[in-house]
C-alpha cells in the first residue's frame, strides 16, 4: 500500500536485573524474546522485500552490552552479543554473494 521498503530498523530492549543464580527461565524467555528474537524476525521478514527491491538496509540496534558483558543483566548481554553476531553474519553473507537476489 505504501510502496517498497527502504530501511529497516530492528531496535527493542528490555532488561530484567538480577544474578545468573536468581533469574528464572522465564526471565531469560521475555528478555531473548524481545531483544534478539524480534531482531531475528525482523531480518527474516524484512530481507527477502529488500532483496526484491534490489536495494535497502537493516539496521540493527545493539548497546554496549553486546560489547562488552555487565553483572547482574546475563539475558541482555547474552541477547545483545547474539544481536551483534546476527548483523556481523547477515553484513558478511551479503558482502560475498551468499543471498541471491530473488
């Protein structure tokens, strides 16, 4: 209805504090849901369009956390750091070719 997709912009962040010990399962499911899950889904979503288009950008958002881990936030650091991979892998398929254009 508006046309074709330009720029993607994959950015969400929550946060549950505590120590590895203390945080449940389900603290570390909403965390990786939210901050690496949505980015996956985005790419995936959002790629295939792009490649269609024959041009267009994903931008990824990521914190220092993916840089760099902090006690007491193990789901984002560890969602974080997997948003970082994703993009380095995603920039690094595209650079050599491994997605055909469809």
């Amino acid at each position: 209805a508006f046309g074709k997709v330009n720029v993607v912009h994959n950015n969400a962040g929550v946060v549950r504090a505590g120590t590895l010990e203390e945080l449940t399962l389900e603290d570390w499911q909403w965390v990786l849901g939210v901050d690496l899950w949505s980015v996956i889904y985005g790419v995936k979503i959002f790629l295939p369009l792009l490649k269609r288009a024959g041009e267009g950008h994903i931008i990824n958002t990521s914190s220092s956390a993916g840089l760099q881990a902090t006690a007491n936030i193990g789901p984002y650091n560890v969602a974080k750091f997997g948003v970082v991979g994703l993009t380095e892998t995603l920039r690094l398929e595209l650079k050599i070719g491994l997605f055909q254009r469809q």
